[in-house]
C-alpha cells in the first residue's frame, strides 16, 4: 500500500489564558492508501485534536504532517482549502446539513466550492445519493428524512469529490442502534471499495470493525494494533 498520511512528533499546545494545554504530545502515526483506522481514547485524550489536523482543520504546534507527499505547512491558505474540499470528506455526528435544500442541494456543495459546472454538479450528487440507496430521496429536506437518512447525504456528500481520506467522526452518535449498524454497513461498504477511513469513536463494537485501532490519552498514542480479520 501506498503511504497516505505521515504524521512526525506532532505537538498541538492551546493557551488558555495564563495555562497551556497540551491537546497533542508527541504523536507519530502512518496510514496507509486503503487502511480502515479507527482512533479511540478518553474525553481530553486529543482525539478530535488529531481528526482535526489530519483534515486541515487546524494546524500542529510543532511537528510534522505529510499528506500524499505534501507537506502540510507548506501550504498557504487557498492550497489547504482545496485539500479540504478535494483530498477529504468529512462525516460529522451532528450531520451539518443545509436544513432549506434538499438532499441533492446539499451533496452538491463540495461541487460548488470546486468550481464543478451544474449539470456535472448535478449528475455527480445524483450518483452519490443513489450509491448510499437514496436515490427517492433526493428533493426532500433534512427535516423530511430519518436520522439515518440524514447521515447517508452527509456520507454523499462527504464522498462526491472521490476524495482520498473519509474522516468520520463518532457518525453514529445520534442515531439509534439500528440505524447505527446500517451506517456502519454503509462505510464497511466504502473501506471495501479501497477509500482511506479513520473514525472516531469510543464504541469498542464500532472500533472491531475496522483494521486498525489506535488509543490516545493524555495526547499520546497508548496503543496502535491491527485487528484480527
């Protein structure tokens, strides 16, 4: 497999007023084109911390972070906008659709932002609502869909401009177990058709499923194993 992320003694410190906390210390992790990593660890272990940065969210202290070969720090403002909008799909708990479009409106926001021309916006969104199964679904409105529903237009959307590396972060945390379990059918599904995953979670049951279980705490990596398949 072909090296996707490198990160090297990544420090991330916040300061918050007179006192300095050190979200990230220390981390060095590599993932691979393909792998299915799923990162766990306490509240403050610096899990989001680390989904953030490694979906130029925000940028480390210190350290190193190479992304297909690119140095991360080495970009200015429009370069990580469009790695953002091109190299990363974002799956969030809270799904943060538009709740005024439809479905097919909000997969195509990505598109928007890339410069993508309309009917190719168009027929590209189509694609996507009809690869997570809602394909009669596309002219309804957030507030006219289930949670799960919800969550599989975030995962389009997420997923229309092919990007390398789908970040998830706890995207089953609103929904009920049985919605939970298709959704994570659903990203199974997409690990399976080779795209990069790291997940958040702090579901053991969720964490089995992928290849690879990293734990944080304290801002250090504790552990990072593969799981038996």
């Amino acid at each position: 497999m072909d090296e996707m992320i490198s990160l090297s003694d990544i420090q991330k410190v916040y300061d918050m007023g007179p006192v300095q906390v050190r979200a990230l210390d220390g981390v060095s992790l590599q993932i691979e084109k393909g792998d299915y990593v799923a990162v766990m660890g306490p509240s403050g272990s610096g899990k989001s911390t680390l989904m953030n940065l490694i979906g130029c969210l925000d940028s480390p202290t210190s350290g190193s972070y190479v992304l297909k070969g690119r140095e991360i720090a080495r970009m200015d403002d429009d370069e990580l906008a469009r790695i953002r909008n091109k190299e990363i799909g974002f799956i969030f708990q809270t799904f943060n659709l538009l709740s005024r479009t439809d479905a097919l409106q909000n997969v195509e926001l990505p598109l928007i932002y890339s410069g993508a021309p309309r009917r190719e916006r168009h027929e590209r969104a189509r694609r996507a609502l009809e690869a997570v199964g809602l394909g009669d679904r596309m002219h309804h409105r957030p507030n006219e869909m289930s949670g799960g529903q919800r969550q599989r237009v975030a995962i389009a959307r997420a997923l229309v401009n092919e990007p390398s590396i789908l970040l998830a972060d706890e995207p089953t945390g609103n929904l009920d177990s049985t919605t939970g379990e298709e959704i994570m059918g659903l990203i199974s599904d997409l690990h399976r058709q080779e795209n990069t995953i790291i997940l958040v979670t702090h579901e053991d049951e969720l964490a089995r499923r992928a290849a690879r279980v990293i734990k944080l705490r304290d801002g250090r990596i504790v552990s990072d194993i593969r799981n038996a398949r």
